[in-house]
C-alpha cells in the first residue's frame, strides 16, 4: 500500500521527525537522500499485519504560514487487498498514529517526478476602497472584488475557490460568489459602529481550487490591502453641556456676546458630529443667537423694566436634527455698577445657643474695576441698649462676685428689693437687669449698720454708671453716694458724685494727733462720663492713694485737693444713693444734690482691691463679635479686636482676601438664656487707590442682628409637703430634716409635630427636662417669724463651702445664695434642719420654699410644707381610761432613727391617720350598741349590770397608760362632741 505526496516546492525539514519512529525501516537507495528530493513527491508504504477492517493510518506534516501541502489516507486490508485513497489537509504539526493491531512500516522507495496541471496563481487588485453604512453588512468595492486566474478553464486549477482575509478580530470576511468568474463579496459579520471605529484596513488573497476535488495543491495570490470607511448615521441628538447657563449684564448697555452656549453631538461624522446651528426657543425677548452660540441682548436691558430674563436655546447638527432637551440661559439684570458690598442680609436671626454664627457668609465687595491698593474694614456691634451695654449676666452682685472668684465681704448698696432690703424698694428699677433709674428726685437711706461705720485706710468702690451731660445751665452736684451727718451738721465724710462730667471722690478723714491739710477730693476728667454709655467703674483706695479704674483701664486723678481733717463728734452719719442727705443747717432735713442716671452693682468692700481678673470677669460681656478659624483668614489680613470684642477693624491689601476675611466675621453669644431683641451692626469701609486723586467710595452696611427669645424654663420643686415627728425628735440637737427629699426639675415646651403630615390636627406640647443653674433659694417661715429663744433653723456651713455656695439666716427664713447647679441647691435644701426647744406648744410650722434664676427672672413654684408634733400624754391611774379608744400596740409612738424617718415618713403617715379614723368609728358603733342594750334591759337590772361592768372595767389594768394624742384624733372627737 502507497501513499503519493503532490508536488512541493519547498522542502520540509520536518520530515527528518520519522526518525523518532520506533519501526524505521528501508530500503532506502543508497546514492539518493530522500530529504532532498522531497520537492518530487514521497512514496511510502503502510503494511498492516492484521486482516482487521480498522486498521487505517494517518500522517500529517508540519506546515508553514505560506504552504499547503496534501497527502492520501491508505485505508488496506490484506484479506481483499482493495485499495481506496481519499485527500486530506495537513494542518497540524503533529504526526498522529492512530492503529488497531498494526505494525506500522514506512519504506522509502523510488521517487520519481509528477507534471501538474496547477501552473499559475490567481490574480487580484493590489488595493481596495471600500464603504459600510453602521448598522448594515454590505460592504462597497471599489474596484468590486474579483480574482483571475490564467489556469481557467482547466476545471479546479481555474477556478476561485475562497478569499482568505488576514487580522486579528476582523468584523469582515469575504465569500466566493461564482467560482468561475471568480467574482467575490466583502461583508460584515456583525454590525459596525461609526462611533467605535471610523475605519479598517487588512489584508486580502484569493485562493484557486488546486488540482482536484479533494482541495489539494492550491494556489494563492499575492496580497491585496483593503481600506475601508464606515459611513455615519444621524443616530445622536444634540446634547448642551451644560443644563443651564447664567450671566449678569449692566443695564443700559448691548453686548456682543453675553454668554456662549456649547452643545456636542456623538456621532463621528463631521456631517452628523458638528453643530450647524442655534435657535432661542423663547418668543419675544431681547436676545439672539449666533451659529457659534453667542447670545447677545438686541436691545439695551433695564433693571427697573424687568430684574431677570429666561430663555430656552436648542441647537441643530448638521443634519438638521434638534437637540433632545433644550438648555435654559438666565440673565440677571443688575443696575450700573455702583462700589459697594453686595450679598448680604439686613436681618440675621440668632437662635439662642447657636454658638458662633456667620454674619455675611456670602458678602464680597464690587468695585467697579476700580483700581484698589488696600482697603480697612471697620466691624461695629452696638449693644449700648441691651442691659449695661451689652448682654451680661444678670446674677445679683453678690453672686457675680461669687462666680468671679472675688473675696468676700462684699456690700451691695443697691440690691434687689425685698423685705430683708427694703430701702431700694422706692426706687425706679429694671428688674429683669437690676438697673436702677434716679430722675432727680429720688434719693435712697442706707440702713445703719449695713455698712462699718469707720472704713479702714483701703476700701474699693465699685458700680455700673450710665450717665449724660447735667441738665440746666449750671451743673450741679449729682451724688451717687454719700456719707453725711445725720443731724445738727451738714459735714461729708465720704461721697462720690458727679459734677460737670468730672468723676470726684471725696475722702475727709478723722482727726488724729497730726493737724494737717491731707488729700480730700479726687478729681478725674473723663468723655466717658457724659456720653451716656454704661461703663464699669472701681474706685480704690488705698489712702492717699485713690486709683480709677474704667472699663479695665486705669486712671490716676488730674487734680487732687487737701483739706482739714474732720473733728470727731458724736453725730451719727447717715448713708445715701442716688443723694445726699442734708441733716442740719437746713429748716428741715432732706435730700439735695440728686443724681440723673442710672446706676447698677453699686458696692462698697472694705480692704484691698480684687485682683485685674476680677475685674475683668466683673465686667465681661457675654456677647460680641467673633471670627471663624482665625489660622485661615489669609495672607496679608491684619485685623484688631478692642477689649470688649464689640469692635473689629481688618485690614488687607487683596479684594479676595478681604472678601474671605469679612465672610468670617461671626457673632456669638455665649448666655444660655440671653436678652432677646436687636443687635445693630455697622460695617465701614476706607479705600486707598494706586495714586489717583479720587478714589471709589464704598457705602456702609447697616443690618442688626435679632436675637430670637429663649425657650423659657419652669422651674419646679416638688416633695413630701406634710409629715408629723414625735416631739422628742425636735428637741434633739439634730432638729427635724424640713426637705430630705426635695427635688428640683427644670422643664421647657416643645412643640412636635403629628406624625401623619397630611393631618391638619394641631401640634402637641411636649415637655423636656433641660439643666441650668440657679442664683437663690429661699426657705421662709410662715405663720409668724421664728422665736430664737426656742427654735431655729440650721445648717451647717461645710455643706455650703463644699459646693461654693454661701447662705444669710435670720427669724424669717433661711436664703441660699450663689450661682449653682440644681443639683447642688437639691443637696443643700435636703440638709435644713428645724429645731425648736419647747415644741409642749406647738402643733405645727409651715415652711414655703421658691427658687431663682438670673435673680428673679425666672422663678419657681412655692412649695410649701407643714411639719406637725406628735406629743405624748401621761394618764394619772385614777383617771377612768376608755380601752376601746386606747393606741393599739402597733400604733405605739417609736423614736426612729433620723435617716429611717426621711425615708418612711411617706408610707408611715397615712398608716397612721387610717387606723385613727377605723377606732373613732368602731367607738361611734359600740356606743350606739351599748345605748340599745340598756333600753331593752329591765329597768330594775340596769343599774347592777351597769356597776359590775364598770368594776370589771377598773379591774382590766391598774397600771398607767400612755397614749399618744394626734391632732387628727382631736379633730375627730371634736366632731363626735358636736
């Protein structure tokens, strides 16, 4: 069996792979090598030794890219010895046995040579241009594709049997469409995308039909380079870049172009891609458009016709096709440019608690395209009218001290007005703030013994003073404070008092061994005096040293005046604000020399002055102006606060940086109930130019700021309100705890919306429970003041101390102090003891309590108590005693430990009062009982039955016995009398 190789014109050197063969065998003639006569044709033999029908064999030879080479596949059978041949592609590089009981032999025989019928190769176009619409397969030719062949009409050698196309993941591929004529086609295998790729180039070569059927010796052209274009289709819409477009124009002028709109179109054609046109959609506006999307106003614009102008804009490829959604161009109209700041708020609202709130987060300055070198911005907060100048704490005196760390020893002159201070009560008075009004007429007496009669060398003067120029053509004497003979003289010891809007102190001392002139007034000049401005002033002395210190600065006196010491007398001296108290010399006492203003935190202290800080904290407004991240201001921002923070001056050289920098100013207000109302504000600005005489001015900003009101609190105490303690226990030298278990709760409203939002139902008040301090409690006796030979209330001092408190204690009533926590005014309440020493007398106290916020400004209820005595009555044994109405031995009276009381009191109590009230009945019935019995007993029996009972009742105890008598007993017999 043989198998003929066709003829080749390469060599194939692979074919030296039969020597890896396991079966090798000849003959093989010795003068030729096989290897290079290939180019000839190979036959071979395949000897199958089994007389199997499968035995079959197939060779394959490695190939190149450019060679083709066909080989026949020898199916023998020895038993018939028939022969069938069959062509086959070589198209691995792999020579694959695959045998059924065969040994296989390859001999090397005669090669001999084969004249082909196949000469020439087919002949194509070098080059092709072609067309593809996207989305279609139909590719255009030009030329059309057609291969020729000079073999023709020789049946297989002349004929085109395919084109073959060369590239990596070509969407193309080309078919024979007549093999004769050679005519071919080009098309897509799947759609084609303008937009992907615009167009492909690749290699083509058409392939002949070889020498036969069976495919073998084929014939390839040279190679042809096809280069295709994809042609567009209008697919895409315009589409504008932007949704909407904004500009600002000056009225009065026409612009050439406002702004330009811009829109992109996706396809890849330039027919399709560019945008040929814009149209304004919008009828009867002054505007128009060019092809480039230029709008321009055809008309000049007037910012009093019309503030704002929308206009719709589509566009159109070149293929006319409009744009999927129109854009919308807004034109602001803005009046001709004046320099000044713009964006900003005349209104800012502060909501209490906000911290520090922008002023003008969105103000920068416009200029006009003036030239500016630098510019200084003047910030103004004006409080003068909220409080003492600004917004403050408005504790008491005594508690500012307290919460600035001052000494103690402090006298208020001009305290809230009570019944413990009873002399402001006259006086015309701002109790939200504790400013007093004088309007010349008014005068206050300082009660004897408030304040030491002989002050020491160092005392200080402190006090809030508003004041303006004197009224009348000549300035008289307006006395703020005064010490003066009371009667018989008219002599000063000490007064400060204004006159012509100087400040003068006057000091006269006793005399003494040494009869010399020494420094009597003090004089100090000042415009602050008059310019009807809170200020805060202190006044130390430190004899002969008397220092002013005004808003934190200090002061030394422009003239000073001696005197002659006071000789001493036995007069008493009489204290006064707001006046001076005329004694003698006069037909009868009175005031003179009143004072016109107000005054505030009037006080006397004597020994050494407080400290600067002190000072300060004294003096502190809680509110001002603020600047937000101080570290990003910028480069080249100088700016300066004055000692209040009510004043902000910033200078810089950039308009942006200046724009940033104001942007930054806030205000804040660090009170958590502040005085709601208005905060004007003032913005000035200064402008320098480079070198031209006129510059642009820039006008101020007038705004105010409105502080909203805080939510109110309510504040309330709530307790046992009535209890009963043996009498013992109010003898002891612990007394009776008034409130173990006072609680103290602070609540605000709020308002929550319903939770269905389409309900029209109203909203509902929500309480919450908020913390702040308080200022005072005070406990207060009611039902007449207390008798300090028998009773009193105590507490002691480190319960106090320990929570930075203080406390007065008189006969009527007890009066915590100082700014605190509630918690801390709970711990100290829970400690008041109540002892009295004879309580034989006494059925009951009353004690009423309320507490303070911001001294009065917000108060609570009035809780009130009643502590009643349970007393024990001693029965002589003679006395007939009632068993039925006597104490059950459960209700006998038991001393229980303090802490026990406090805790039970609650649950004890109305124990008690029921089981009072269950006896009194069952006596009621028993009597009523016994009243039937005896009408029905003979009459002639009544009176035996009657002594026995009652010797039998004598015999029941001989003992005494204690009963212990509670007041609603007493009641509850008084109704069974009646």
């Amino acid at each position: 069996m043989t198998t003929n190789i066709g003829k080749s014109r390469k060599k194939l050197p692979t074919v030296r792979s039969f020597a890896r063969l396991d079966h090798l065998s000849g003959p093989c003639p010795a003068n030729e090598d096989p290897m290079q006569q290939l180019g000839q044709g190979i036959r071979m033999s395949i000897l199958p030794e089994s007389d199997s029908p499968e035995a079959f064999g197939v060779l394959r030879f490695p190939l190149d890219e450019n060679e083709s080479l066909k080989t026949e596949k020898v199916l023998a059978s020895p038993t018939n010895g028939a022969r069938t041949r069959e062509k086959i592609d070589l198209v691995t590089m792999l020579m694959d046995f695959h045998l059924t009981n065969l040994n296989l032999r390859i001999d090397f025989v005669t090669l001999s040579s084969t004249t082909s019928v196949n000469k020439h190769k087919p002949w194509i176009e070098t080059s092709y241009h072609g067309v593809i619409t996207e989305n279609n397969d139909t590719v255009i030719l030009d030329p059309p594709l057609v291969a020729l062949d000079k073999d023709a009409p020789v049946p297989f050698a002349g004929e085109i049997c395919a084109f073959k196309i060369h590239g990596q993941e070509l969407p193309f591929e080309a078919v024979v469409l007549n093999k004769t004529s050679g005519e071919g086609r080009l098309r897509a295998k799947s759609p084609i995308d303008c937009e992907l790729q615009k167009e492909y180039t690749f290699i083509i070569q058409a392939y002949d039909c070889g020498t036969g059927p069976r495919e073998t010796a084929w014939k390839k052209s040279h190679k042809a380079v096809v280069h295709i274009q994809v042609k567009d289709v209008n697919e895409f819409a315009p589409t504008f870049k932007e949704p909407a477009y904004k500009a600002i124009v000056t009225e009065g002028k026409i612009y050439d172009s406002i702004l330009q709109v811009e829109a992109i179109d996706e396809d890849c054609s330039p027919q399709y891609s560019q945008i040929c046109n814009y149209e304004i959609v919008t009828t009867d506006v002054p505007f128009a458009i060019d092809r480039n999307g230029n709008v321009r106003n055809t008309e000049k614009l007037s910012y009093d016709k019309q503030h704002q102008y929308e206009i719709l804009v589509t566009a159109y490829d070149c293929g006319q096709k409009p744009a999927a959604q129109d854009t919308l161009v807004q034109v602001d109209v803005k009046p001709v440019c004046k320099p000044g700041w713009q964006d900003w708020t005349k209104r800012i609202e502060y909501q209490p608690g906000s911290g520090s709130m922008p002023l003008f987060p969105s103000i920068h300055l416009e200029t006009c395209d003036g030239a500016v070198s630098s510019i200084q911005i003047t910030t103004e907060l004006q409080t003068n009218y909220i409080g003492k100048g600004c917004d403050r704490e408005t504790y008491s005196e005594k508690s500012l001290q307290k919460l600035c760390g001052a000494s103690s020893g402090i006298i208020d002159l001009l305290p809230s007005p009570s019944a413990a201070t009873n002399w402001t009560i006259g006086l015309l008075v701002d109790s939200s703030e504790m400013i007093f009004k004088f309007d010349g007429r008014q005068g206050a007496k300082i009660p004897d013994g408030v304040v030491p009669k002989n002050l020491t060398d160092q005392f200080t003067i402190t006090m809030w003073m508003k004041h303006g120029p004197s009224p009348g053509v000549r300035a008289e004497k307006e006395t703020i404070l005064c010490n003066s003979d009371k009667t018989e003289m008219n002599r000063h010891h000490y007064a400060l008092y204004v006159h012509n809007c100087r400040l003068v102190f006057l000091l006269r001392k006793d005399f003494d061994q040494a009869d010399t002139f020494r420094p009597a007034e003090f004089h100090w000049k000042l415009d602050q005096i008059c310019d009807k401005e809170w200020h805060y002033y202190v006044i130390n002395v430190e004899f002969p040293v008397v220092t002013l210190y005004m808003d934190g600065a200090t002061y030394e006196p422009y003239l000073v005046t001696n005197d002659w010491p006071i000789h001493p007398s036995h007069i008493a001296m009489q204290l006064t604000v707001g006046a001076c108290w005329q004694g003698g010399e006069v037909t009868k006492p009175r005031f003179a020399q009143f004072f016109h203003g107000s005054l505030a935190s009037l006080t006397i202290r004597p020994g050494k002055m407080d400290s600067q800080k002190v000072i300060s904290c004294l003096q502190a407004c809680k509110e001002g102006l603020d600047i937000n991240s101080l570290e990003s201001l910028g480069q080249g921002i100088k700016y300066h606060f004055n000692p209040s923070q009510s004043v902000l001056v910033m200078e810089g050289d950039d308009i942006g940086n200046i724009n940033r920098a104001l942007q930054k100013v806030s205000y804040i207000n660090s009170r958590q109930f502040p005085t709601a109302g208005v905060r004007r504000l003032k913005v000035s600005s200064k402008v320098q130019c480079f070198g031209e005489d006129v510059c642009i001015s820039i006008p101020d900003i007038d705004a105010y700021v409105m502080v909203l009101q805080a939510v109110e609190p309510q504040i309330t105490l709530h307790g046992t309100d009535r209890f009963w303690r043996p009498a013992a226990q109010f003898e002891s030298a612990r007394g009776v705890i008034l409130f173990p278990d006072i609680k103290i709760v602070s609540t605000f409203t709020k308002a929550e919306a319903p939770s269905d939002l389409k309900t029209t139902a109203p909203k509902s008040a929500v309480l919450e429970e908020m913390l702040h301090n308080l200022d005072f409690c005070d406990i207060l006796v009611l039902g007449g003041d207390l008798d300090p030979r028998q009773e009193c209330l105590e507490l002691n001092h480190s319960e106090l101390h320990q929570r930075h408190l203080d406390a007065t204690n008189s006969t009527a009533g007890y009066s915590i102090y100082g700014v605190g926590s509630m918690s801390r005014y709970e711990q100290v309440l829970r400690h008041i003891r109540y002892r009295n020493w004879r309580p034989a007398a006494l059925e009951s106290r009353h004690f009423r309590i309320k507490c303070s916020e911001l001294n009065g400004r917000y108060t609570s209820n009035e809780f009130n108590l009643e502590v009643s005595v349970l007393h024990e009555v001693r029965v002589p044994d003679s006395e007939h005693v009632n068993h039925l109405i006597a104490q059950p031995p459960f209700l006998q009276s038991v001393h229980h430990p303090e802490s026990q009381t406090s805790i039970q009191h609650s649950s004890v109590v109305p124990s008690i009062a029921t089981v009072v009230i269950i006896i009194s009945v069952c006596m009621l019935v028993f009597v009523v009982a016994m009243g039937v019995y005896r009408v029905r007993i003979a009459h002639q029996h009544f009176i035996q039955e009657t002594e026995a009972a009652k010797e039998a009742e004598m015999d029941w105890d001989d003992s005494a016995l204690t009963i212990t008598v509670n007041p609603m007993e007493v009641i509850l017999r008084q109704g069974l009398g009646a």
